[in-house]
C-alpha cells in the first residue's frame, strides 16, 4: 500500500496540487467558468435535439458530416463540441466535460484549454474526411457509408485534454494509459469515433512536441539543472492563476488591494 500510495504521489500530485490550490482561492465553481458554460450548454443542447421544435436547429448549426461542404463543416465544428452523440448516454458526455475541460481550465487557463479542445475535434473532423478519400482499404480508410454518420461530441477533445494536462503535469502513466485505451478501441470496434480518437490523440502529441520545444528553444539547462519539459522542470509548477500571484512582490500586492 506504501508502495502504491508514493506511485499515486509521484504520478498526480503536482496536478493534485495545481487543482486544489486554485479551486481554494477562487472558492467553488468560480475556478472553471467555461467549465459551467460548457456543462450547461451541453446539457441545453441534448434537451434540445430530443424535441422536435429543436433537432432541427441543432442539426443545422452543430451536426458535422464529412460527406458536407468543408466551409460548412468548419462553420459547425466549434458547437458541435457540445452536442452530444445522440447514441450515447448523456450523462458520459457530461461527466467528460465536468472534470477534463475543468482540470485543463485550471491547469492551462481558459483560452489554451479552448484552443486545445477545438484543435483536437477539427482534427478529427478532417481525419473523417481524409479517410473516407482513402477508402476501406487504405490503413487509415474508412468506408464511404462514415461520410453520412454525424460527428459531434466532446470525447475527441477530452482525449486531446487529458493528454496534454497529464504531459504537462508529468502524469505520464496516465497519458500512457489513455493512449492505450485508443489504440484499444480501435482494435476493438474500428469504426468512425475510435480513428478519430486517434487524431485526437496525435493532435495532442503535436501540441505537447510544439510546447517542449517553444520552452526549450535556445536555453540550456545550468549545472544541476533539469531540462525544460521535465517532471520537476515546467515553471513554478502552479497553474496559470496562482503563478501570477507568486511573481507579484509584496509590496505589489498591498499596492493593489
């Protein structure tokens, strides 16, 4: 048990530490407001399509087709985030939103944890449309019938979050673990979803290769130093609210209250 408890330490203290610090000063749900919106628009969304004064408004702004126009797919892609797949439970899909998009809000600050959401579904809505030019036999092919399944849910964007966060915060066994569950789902069941959980996944790769490389560009690491991009090396190790704070002097603070 000793054994296991100094793993669990090891693999997710420092984002343990990183939420629960933040969560702290700014009390409650204040912490992730995207995180709330993002809920509540999921939640209105599945409502909504499950009316019929409502599936059809939903299915013009939010439901993504690779068998579409790419302008028209690009126009969707952003709300389609938030529309549940309408064969899966909503309650998984809400729950995904609940902890990865607030982890990654207070970890990475509202703006990057969109941008990395977005980055992650349009990389799999591109995907869709590549593999379906492919065809069935290519290694990455899908057949020419996914170009008519509707593409939307957040679980692309979850898997391209949690990979990032758990990089970032050196949870490389859990980055390792999501990674195999992908691979997993292929092999599986190789459908539409599961390949673009892979794109996901690669999209996130690129963004966690393009951070250790913007960090690590032109410096080198002093004597009993650790490289840029380390367990122990990536900043103050406080997330984006709480490293403000730190590098404000005391004086600055009294000055601002």
């Amino acid at each position: 048990m000793r054994t296991l408890a100094r793993w669990a330490r090891a693999e997710w203290g420092p984002l343990y530490t990183a939420v629960r610090g933040t969560t702290r000063w700014t009390r409650r749900l204040r912490a992730a407001p995207v995180t709330v919106a993002a809920v509540c628009l999921t939640s209105f969304l599945q409502y909504a399509q499950n009316r019929p004064w409502g599936y059809r408004p939903v299915q013009e702004l939010g439901a993504v087709r690779a068998a579409e126009p790419l302008g028209t797919a690009l126009l969707r892609t952003p709300l389609s985030l938030f529309v549940p797949a309408p064969d899966l439970p909503v309650w998984g899909a809400l729950a995904q939103v609940l902890v990865v998009f607030g982890i990654a809000e207070i970890c990475l600050g509202r703006w990057r944890t969109l941008t990395l959401a977005y980055v992650a579904t349009l990389a799999g809505t591109l995907y869709a449309r590549v593999g379906t030019a492919l065809g069935p036999h290519a290694p990455f092919g899908l057949p020419a019938s996914d170009a008519q399944v509707v593409d939307t849910g957040p679980s692309a964007a979850v898997v391209g979050l949690a990979v990032f966060v758990g990089w970032r915060y050196g949870a490389y066994v859990t980055v390792g673990a999501v990674s195999a569950a992908m691979v997993a789902e292929v092999l599986v069941e190789e459908n539409l979803a599961g390949k673009e959980h892979l794109a996901a996944l690669a999209a996130a790769g690129a963004a966690c290769l393009a951070s250790a490389v913007r960090r690590g560009h032109g410096r080198r690491p002093r004597r009993g130093q650790r490289w840029p991009g380390t367990r122990t090396g990536r900043g103050s190790g406080l997330p984006p609210i709480q490293s403000w704070r730190a590098r404000r002097g005391p004086a600055q603070r009294r000055s601002w209250r």
